[in-house]
C-alpha cells in the first residue's frame, strides 16, 4: 500500500480547521493537539482569566516528591509545573516504572468553584483512546474470521459510504483503523462546530457519519494518511453488524471485563455523568472563561472517543494489549505495523487504533492519547513493561501541550 503522510492531519480539527470554533475540540487526535486552533484560541484568553486560573490551582499544588537520597519525583514537577506555569486546573498522572512500581500523583484543584482536591486517580473523559478499544473488537472480529483486513466495507455494509468520491466498495477495514481511508471528518460540519449548542445533545451514529458523506472525500483511499474520526464510526457500525450487538456492550464484554478494568465504561444513550469520584473538566469559551463539561452527552464521540476511564486502567488496557492479553499475535502485528503520521508529532507513526513514538531514551512509546471537551490525556506503553498515563482538565495551548508530551517521555524515561 503506498502510504505518505498526510498534509492536514488531525483527531478533530487540522490545520484547514482553523476557521472552526475550538468548543468542538472533541476527539483530539493522540499525542498532539490541534496545534493551530489551540492557538488561535490562546490568544484570545483574557489575562484577568489566566492570572484567577493561576492563582486557584497554584494554591493547591502538591509538594514536590523526592527519591531516596533526595532527589526531586520528575513527574510530580512536571505536574506542578502544568498546573502553576500553563494554567491548567488540574492535572494527574499514574506511572509504573523500570522497577513495576505504579506511583500516581496530582495537582492543582479537582473544582475551581469548592477548589476541591484531585480525586487520586480519578475517572476522566480519554477521547480518543478509545478508538484503539474499537481497534481491538475489530481485530478480535478478524482473528474469529468475521472480518477480513482488507474486505473492502461495503462487503459488510452495502451502501452505507457513498457520496462525493465516496465508495465503500474502494474502502477497506484495514483502511479505516488505519486512517487512510480518504474518509473526511464529521466534526468539520457546520452542525457540530459549536458544541456549546450541543453539549447535551444526543446523535445517533448515523447522523455523524451523514455529516461526513455530505463533505467530499479527501484523497483517494491508500495514497494518504490523515486522521478522521469517521473512520472510527464506520467502524463500530462494522462491529454492530457483524455481532448483532452495540457496539459499548462489545467493547464491554470482549476488554473492558475481559482484562478487568474496574473504573472503565463506555457510556449508555443518554448517561451524561462521570460515574465516580472525578476531577471537573473546563472548556475555554471565546470569551476566555473556563465552563464545566465534565457532563455531556458523549454521543458525539460514539466509537471514536466515548468511553470514560482512569490513568491507572489506562495503562492497565495498552499494558495487556501489548502484552498479548488481547490479541493473538498475528492481529497484534497487524495492529502495530504502521505508516509515518508527522502530523501527529517527529516520528510518530500510526497502525490501526494504535501510535508510536521515539522516546528520548531510545526505544517507542505505544499508546494513542486523547481530547475530548474538558479532558486531554497523552499515554504510552513501552515493550518492557513501563506504562504512564497524563490528564489535564482542560484543553492547554500550544505549550502546555508540548509540556504534557515532554512529561509523559519522562515519565517513561526515568
């Protein structure tokens, strides 16, 4: 397949977005942030905000850790850091080291209003993440011999892409999880770029997948790489054809109870709450305020970004995941073969559902990331056991953004 990296990439907006409002920032694509927008919208904050949001999370930061011998705890700074410096309510981090240690940590404040602590591994929104959940029902599908890698989608699901350059029949599945599908993304339509207006909104799947075939396609499918969410809804529409069954009660049933995450669900129609003890997601609006999102109808997200975990439970999945308690090994190989994704950050490469990263250390990082209103979480994997897993509360700047990737390779590294 000739694959090249894509020259607007991006989870929910890419560098042609920048004219969108940054409320619908949902579905974040992994690792970066929707640089240009976040941008964009950084200038736009008042400084009056900036100074109150500082001053509330900066009163709640914890004490730096240290080591045996005294040597300061490198990610409880780097969190410090993302609360006082960037302006971040919050931020919490769970990492198990070189040694199998799990440590989390937290700072700033779980509410601006109580100015309550951080729930210690708390429940967030991951965004994104769960497309690699998605990723793996599908792959467990081909493993049974249900779904063929590349069976084009209208085999399965006749009709169903069509439009502008649109053909299911020149689509494959392999296409889908791997973002060279030509697909253009649902959140460029008109209907979802304020999501003020949509908060709680439910959308049924189809309606998302609608507002992507009333767009045209972006490229021919397998000459580009370019990440759309649609992808990622046309493949849970896959899953529920083939099984019979919703798509959550899949992801439910074949990971979450599989493997045992305990504070992990993907949410019901019509269930807007953050089931446990969870730290306040802010979204900026224009006017440079921070509102709560920690509910909303995540709908909107569906198979692309729905589901609602914690730090710990993340690196608990992308731990068993790459360790093969998920897949055989051949899906597992497939999963990790992937094509250069630039756009995503300096060597990160995508498979299907999945990304890697060089590591300052030598070696890759695997994981996906997440954005949704409220919350963004960077996470990764290594393949000799180390694990971490970042959340803020609110989606940072150019930045802060950098700052979080920077925590997470060293949080691995140490």
């Amino acid at each position: 397949m000739n694959v090249r990296t894509g020259t607007a990439g991006g989870f929910c907006a890419q560098v042609r977005r920048t004219r969108r409002s940054i409320n619908f920032t949902i579905l974040q694509r992994g690792y970066t942030v929707n640089e240009h927008l976040e941008h964009n919208r950084t200038k736009r904050r008042g400084l009056a905000v900036a100074v109150a949001a500082l001053a509330v999370a900066a009163g709640a930061l914890a004490p730096t850790a240290a080591f045996a011998g005294g040597r300061p705890d490198s990610v409880q700074s780097s969190l410090n850091a993302l609360v006082k410096d960037d302006g971040l309510p919050a931020a919490l981090a769970t990492v198990k080291g070189r040694d199998g240690r799990t440590h989390t940590y937290t700072a700033g404040v779980g509410n601006l209003t109580t100015k309550a602590k951080v729930p210690t591994d708390g429940q967030i929104r991951i965004g994104s993440n769960t497309k690699t959940f998605t990723a793996v029902v599908v792959l467990q599908l081909v493993a049974e011999g249900k779904i063929g890698l590349d069976t084009s989608v209208d085999t399965y699901l006749p009709g169903l892409l069509h439009g502008d350059g649109i053909d299911g029949h020149n689509i494959t599945v392999r296409q889908l999880l791997q973002h060279t599908s030509g697909l253009p993304d649902y959140t460029d339509a008109p209907a979802l770029s304020d999501f003020s207006t949509i908060q709680h909104r439910y959308f049924e799947p189809r309606e998302l997948l609608d507002s992507a075939l009333a767009q045209k396609a972006r490229f021919a499918p397998g000459t580009r790489w370019e990440y759309s969410n649609t992808n990622y809804i046309v493949a849970g529409l896959l899953i529920q054809k083939v099984t019979g069954r919703p798509v959550g009660e899949e992801i439910t049933k074949r990971v979450i109870d599989r493997i045992g995450l305990r504070h992990t669900y993907f949410p019901t129609p019509g269930d807007m709450t953050i089931h446990e003890a969870h730290p306040e997601g802010y979204n900026q609006e224009p006017d440079g305020s921070l509102h709560d999102y920690s509910e909303m109808d995540p709908s909107m997200a569906w198979a692309a970004g729905a589901i609602v975990s914690t730090n710990t439970d993340l690196n608990s999945f992308f731990s068993a995941l790459l360790g093969g308690r998920l897949l055989p090994a051949t899906q597992l190989a497939e999963m990790r073969t992937t094509v250069p994704a630039e756009l995503l950050g300096p060597g990160v490469r995508y498979g299907l559902g999945l990304q890697s990263k060089p590591l300052s250390c030598g070696g890759l990082a695997w994981g996906h990331g997440g954005t949704i209103p409220g919350y963004r979480s960077r996470d990764a994997v290594t393949d000799d056991g180390r694990a971490a897993s970042i959340t803020v509360t609110t989606i940072p700047g150019d930045a802060g953004a950098q700052h979080m990737a920077d925590a997470l390779d060293a949080a691995l590294c140490r």
